[in-house]
C-alpha cells in the first residue's frame, strides 16, 4: 500500500510538472505570436523584392485573389516565425520533463536529438526560403520566357507553396534525425529503430493532415516518399553504441 501510493503521487506530480511545461510554452508561443505579428507585412514584403517579382505599375504580375486566404497565410506565417522561436525554450523544458524517467543513454539520445532540431531547423528554413524556393521562380520564369508565356502571380499561393516545402523538409529532417540517433545510441531492436514504426506513422499523418491546399492529390505520395526516405537514409547510420535494454542494469544512472 506504501508503494502504491509513493507511485500515485509520483503520478500526480509528473503530470503537474506536464501541465507546467505545457502551460509555459502556452504563454510563450502566445506572446511571440503577438509580437512577430507587426513584423508580417515587412517580411512578407522583404521576401517578395528578394524573389525578383516584378510588380511595378507597368507590370502588375502580383494579385491577391482571395483577400480571406490571404489573411490565413499572414497568420501561418507568424505561426511558422513562433514555432522556430520557441524551440530552444521547449526543447529545454522538454528535457527537464522527461529527464526524470530516463536512463542514461536516453538522455543522451534525447540531448543530441533536441540540440540538432534546434539548430539545423531554422538553418533549414532560411536556407529553403531565400535560396531554394527563388531558385525555383528563377528557373520558371526562365522556362515562361523561353515559350512566350506570360506572368501572373497569386500572392497567396505562393506563400503557400512555400510553407508546404518548408513543411515537407522540417518533417523529413525531424523523422531522419530522431531515427539516425537512434542507432547511434544502440536503441536498436530486430536491426530497426525500437519505436521505428510509430515515428515514421505521426510523420506521415502530419503531413497528409495540414499540407497546404496547393498540394491536394499529392498529400499521400509526398507523405509515404518523405517517410520513407527519412527510414531509408537512417539505415546508413551504423549502430555505435551497443544494442541496449532497460534490463541491463549496468546503463542506469542513480
């Protein structure tokens, strides 16, 4: 009886100590919502004279066909600005959350995990979107000019679209990291990853549930190839540490 009830309040402030770090993040994410908020319209605006989109009075290939979808991608992107901000506060209070019911080598994997999400995610997402998706509005008006066709931009959808590539990569990356350090540190079962499955499961469900619009008929696809790319480029990864239970008592800590 003694036990039982040491357990059910270990219970009890476990999940305080949940409701904390959510209600944290909550506040967090909230206030920086506010704040990138008066930052759209110079960002939306920096980003567009960046891409080399012609939209002066004589050429008007820029247009806004849906002031209310508009807004909603004003808003996605103060979204976007608010999760990159937020990592390194939530990875730091994830950890302190979870540190308690970890063994050592799991605290390991979990810091190297956190760490590199917080820095290659946001890299990944400056990278893609003032380098990779100009390229590719480089590369079509290249290809218009070539075959007479002329310009016309949806403000919008463009946006958009690059919200679901930036979407689509920040996902990917997440899965193959999760996955790679996993064998790094041994937490290997049967030669795969020992929670394999439902890692590459919640990726696929993210990115069939909240792709954009733009990329209806191919939400499937792109959510079964990301997945499987990620498994696949984490396999190359060899297994550096040796394979790991939580029976061997030797990698517990006190």
């Amino acid at each position: 009886m003694i036990a039982e009830s040491s357990e059910n309040n270990n219970l009890y402030y476990h999940l305080i100590e949940g409701h904390s770090f959510l209600k944290v993040n909550a506040i967090a994410f909230t206030i920086l919502c506010v704040f990138w908020s008066y930052f759209t319209t110079d960002i939306i605006e920096a980003w567009l004279s960046h891409i080399k989109i012609e939209t002066g009075p004589n050429n008007p290939n820029l247009s806004i066909y849906s002031p209310f979808e508009w807004i909603m991608l004003r808003w996605e992107i103060v979204i976007l600005f608010s999760l990159v901000s937020i990592m390194p506060l939530s990875s730091i209070l994830l950890y302190r959350f979870a540190k308690p019911g970890l063994y050592h080598r799991e605290r390991g994997y979990l810091v190297s995990v956190l760490s590199m999400t917080t820095t290659l995610i946001p890299l990944l997402i400056l990278t893609i979107w003032f380098y990779g998706i100009p390229y590719i509005f480089e590369y079509t008006k290249e290809f218009n000019s070539s075959i007479n066709v002329g310009e016309k931009y949806d403000a919008a959808s463009i946006f958009s679209f690059g919200i679901g590539i930036t979407w689509v990569l920040l996902v990917w990356a997440i899965t193959l990291l999760t996955l790679s350090f996993s064998r790094i540190f041994g937490l290997v079962q049967d030669g795969n990853s020992r929670f394999r499955v439902r890692v590459v499961a919640i990726s696929a469900s993210l990115l069939i549930i909240t792709l954009p619009v733009e990329y209806d008929g191919l939400r499937l696809v792109i959510s079964i190839a990301i997945t499987v790319l990620a498994d696949s480029f984490s396999k190359i990864i060899p297994v550096a540490m040796p394979q790991w239970t939580e029976h061997q008592h030797s990698d517990t800590s006190v």
